[in-house]
C-alpha cells in the first residue's frame, strides 16, 4: 500500500508509527519501547529512522511526518511551546515545530500540548490529539472526557476548544505506593481475579464517599490485610479502587448527566466506568489508540 | 543515679531507652539506628543487651524494661495482640506481652498496640503509649488529639481510652512522591526557606480548599514549576504544605472547637498548626519524646 504520510505518538515509555495510505487507512504500524525517556535530544532522528526502515524506502519522495506526546516536551526532541486553554483543536498543526533532522526523505513537526494558566496551572501532551481524535469520530460530543492513565486527564470539551481540564495523577500514585509504601507489604503474588475484583469495588465506594479522607483510607489497605485478612489480590484491587474512586468523587463538581466518553486503556477504562456508574453517570469507552490515530490524522488534514 | 527499670520505644528505624531512677527521672538516655526494620527477631536481646552495656551493670538486680513501638509488630520481637477500640489506656502493661530472653538481668515486657475494627480498620504501635503520657501530663484532657508524622493519626480520646482513629499517611506520601514520582523533577537542590515556607501556605491553602481534589492538586507541584517558574524550594513546600491541608481538611468532620494537642516532631508540627490555624482551629504542640518517656513511665507505674 503506498504510504502518503506518517503518523507518529511518542510517548514518555513507548514510540509508535503508523504509515498513512492517501485514502486514509493505516498501511502499517509499526512501535518500540524508543519513549522520550530513554532518549537524548540527538537520538532522535536515528530512532524515527530505525522505526521505520523495514517499512520505507530509505529513498524516495518527501515524506510528512506528524508527531504528538512528549517528543514535543522540553526534554524532548525539540520543545513545542503549549496552546492555552481555551484551546481551539483545530489549531494543532498550525502551531506544531519543526525539530532538527539530518537530511532525509522524511519532514518531522511536532505537534503543541495544551496548558492552563491562572491558578490552575495543569499541563498535557498528547491528550489534545486524542480529544481531537475524538471530536472527528463524534463530531457532535460536548461536555466532559475522563481519558484514565498515569496521568488521568478530566477535561472540558466545547465548540472544538479544550475550555478547561485537570491531571489526576492516580495511576502513578497506585505504581509509587504498590513499589515504595508500606502499603506494599499487602500486595503482591498472583493475582487472583475474583478478589481482586471485590477489592476494587469496595476501594471504588470507599473512594467516591469520602476523596477527601483518600490520605486516610489509603492506610486501611494495610490495616485491612493486618486486621482483616483481607488477600493481597483484595488489596490491590482496593488500592486502584480507592484511587480511582477519589479521583472520580472528587471531580464530582463538574460530572454532570450527559454520557461520558473514556478514553483509555480497557481495564482502567472499566474500573472508571464501575466507579462513574455508582454516582449515575454514563460513559462509553473509546479506545485510545483509535482515538490517537484518528487525532493525528485529523490534525493533519484540518 | 541508681536505675530502678528501663523505659524502650522500638520503632520502625530507630530504639531509645532511658534509665528511670526510682524517683521517676531518667537516669540516662541512649539510642541506636537498630529499628524493626533491620531486625530479625532473633536479634532484640543483644541488641538490647549493648544499647545498654555502656550504662548498667551486667550482673546485679533484676530490671524491668517496657518497651513500646513495634517491637511488638508481627515482624518486630514478639507480637503483642492489639487492645481493641475503645482501648482503656491504663491497661497497656497488663496486656504486655513477654519475649524470648537469654538469662540476664533484663526482663523485658512490651506493651500491645491499639486496632479498630468494624469497617474503619486501623492500628497504632507506640502512639497509645504516647497518647497515655498525654494524660499523664494533663489529666482532664479529653478531646481529639493529632499526631503528625510519616502515618499521622487522628485520636479521640474520651474517660482515659481511644474512641477511635485514623491512620493518614501523609509524611509517606511526601516521601514516595518527592523521590519516585514524577513531581521529583520540580524539587531538589538546597532548600531555601523563604521560597519553601511561601510554597507550604499555598499548598495549606490548597489541601484545606479541597481535600477531595488532592489526586490532581498533587500534579499542580509540577505544571507550576513547567508554566509558573516556581522553585523547587516553593515546589517542596507546596508538596508539603498540600498533604498536610488535605489530611486536615480530610478530617474536619470531627475536628471541633476545642484546643488540639499536636504530638509530634517540632518542624511538622507548626506546619500542622500553622493549617489548623486556616480553618480556626486552636492547637498546642507536644513534644513527642516527652509523651513517650511520660507515658512508659505511666503505664509502668499504673
């Protein structure tokens, strides 16, 4: 299949690149563990090259190559300056970078991230290309995202403009404290499916009663296993439970009844929905890679 | 002076002893880094045996020692079974439960714990013991006392025993977040004060505002060192100052009008104080070494 444009997410852990075919599909795909965080400021021209030698000719004509996520990030391959909020999606290829590359058929820019300023301050980069992704597969959606994660994102969509959002760091919080706390001495071995599942239902009620005792009822994963019995795969489940469950009760101010649209991995996806369900509110999930895809390819034809 | 019986408190990293002459003063003090951590429980005799050696005699007398803390964890010397809430403080030595000891003159007893149960499950191992000499040393207190720390607790103590309380790991979190998170990156280097102390009242501010927020405040401590230029010394401080704001705002359900006593150690504590003042709470800060070294000799003279 010819290729017309590439389409790259790089991420903090991973980089991934699909080839664009000029009717819109994805010819190929291709990834690699190459994220921002492993990588010098010069490496990257070397590693998109890698990435996509088996694909593409080395040779050939010109050849766009559109970038979201951290390779954009101060400490990435070239810093994309923030659109702030109100931020028009439209806007993101207008305002992307053109970062140092040696000559090569192939024409890197990088898309911006998206910042907040005025008391709020909250930074993003990559979630813009998947809001945008999202707006092209329902072009008619207004109203809140949850997008779960390390760094789970609420934002406000209208009128195409990302009007206002919040990171919730409860995925990295559930990784330090599972590694680094006490509370890891209650976790740990094979997880067992059915206690891990009560576990998180109970931590998700826990979490949405009372997110502002979350420094608290953390504790109880440990006190719960000590007094209780309770099973390391019980544990683990209420710890993410209860993360999420404080994430999702504490933004309950701007949750309001329209169907919330998830965009995430699968199983964090479900927690979230279990969670948004106990306050009666719905939501759908939307698979994220789909959604970074169709962001990117959306930015590029804008 | 003559020694009429050893006061211990074995915690986590550390263990002190004091001699108490039979007028009740310390004869001597002595420490050591040999905490619970770095013990197995074959190991508590010698190393209370050469904590001591450079104070009191080999042969002579036998000794009682009372030893609080975790000591007697699970993990720790010997498991001393929890009182249950609500746990009459005057009954901490006669729940004392005591270890495998080669002959010698020491004869050591170590106090239980306190737990809850019934949905709130938590535990305590020293505080009780501490919380004891805080009515040792003012006799008519009743009311909610707050004991900052790595896990802060929040007691209600009523006619000499612990209601109930909560366990908040508020100084945990500080650590796992400042040295593994990806706040890590906003702090660092060498802390000056001003820009620290400047950072710590927003982050009260913060965390009393909304506690049920604390998931995304948290990720604040990084998008205002990337959008707003704060320093790592502002960043530590609001890192703090939010944990803390959250931990009291978490509790404000049970925080009443009456004067806290703070337990705890002299920098955390005006902190505390310093958030309690936020929302017009009175407090006065306790020295912690002197609730403990008070409430051993309490519960040996009891």
């Amino acid at each position: 299949m010819d290729v017309a444009w590439i389409a790259v997410d790089w991420g903090t852990s991973n980089v991934r690149a699909w080839g664009i075919a000029p009717n819109g599909d994805a010819a190929f795909g291709v990834s690699s563990d190459q994220g921002m965080s492993r990588l010098a400021r010069a490496d990257y021209p070397a590693v998109l090259g890698e990435l996509l030698t088996s694909e593409i000719d080395i040779d050939g004509d010109l050849l766009d190559v559109v970038i979201c996520g951290m390779a954009g990030a101060r400490q990435g391959w070239c810093e994309a300056p923030y659109l702030e909020t109100p931020a028009r999606l439209d806007d993101l290829l207008q305002y992307a970078v053109t970062p140092d590359m040696p000559p090569s058929r192939l024409r890197p820019r990088i898309l911006p991230g998206v910042c907040q300023r005025g008391g709020n301050d909250d930074v993003m980069r990559g979630e813009e290309t998947q809001l945008l992704g999202l707006i092209a597969l329902d072009p008619k959606f207004e109203g809140i995202v949850c997008m779960p994660g390390t760094h789970a994102k609420w934002v406000e969509l209208r009128d195409r403009q990302i009007k206002r959002f919040a990171t919730a760091i409860t995925g990295e919080l559930f990784e330090v404290l599972s590694v680094h706390s006490v509370l890891r001495h209650s976790l740990g071995g094979e997880i067992k499916e059915d206690e891990r599942q009560a576990g998180t239902l109970e931590g998700l009620q826990r979490g949405i009663e009372a997110p502002e005792k979350l420094t608290s009822t953390l504790f109880r994963t440990r006190a719960g296993a000590l007094l209780s019995g309770h099973s390391p795969s019980w544990c683990a489940g209420y710890l993410s439970g209860l993360l999420i469950g404080a994430d999702i009760g504490g933004q309950r101010d701007w949750i309001g009844n329209a169907e919330i649209p998830l965009i995430g991995g699968a199983t964090l996806s479900r927690t979230y929905q279990a969670g948004l369900e106990m306050i009666g509110a719905r939501s759908r999930v939307v698979d994220a890679t789909e959604a970074t895809l169709t962001g990117l390819r959306a930015s590029y034809v804008a």
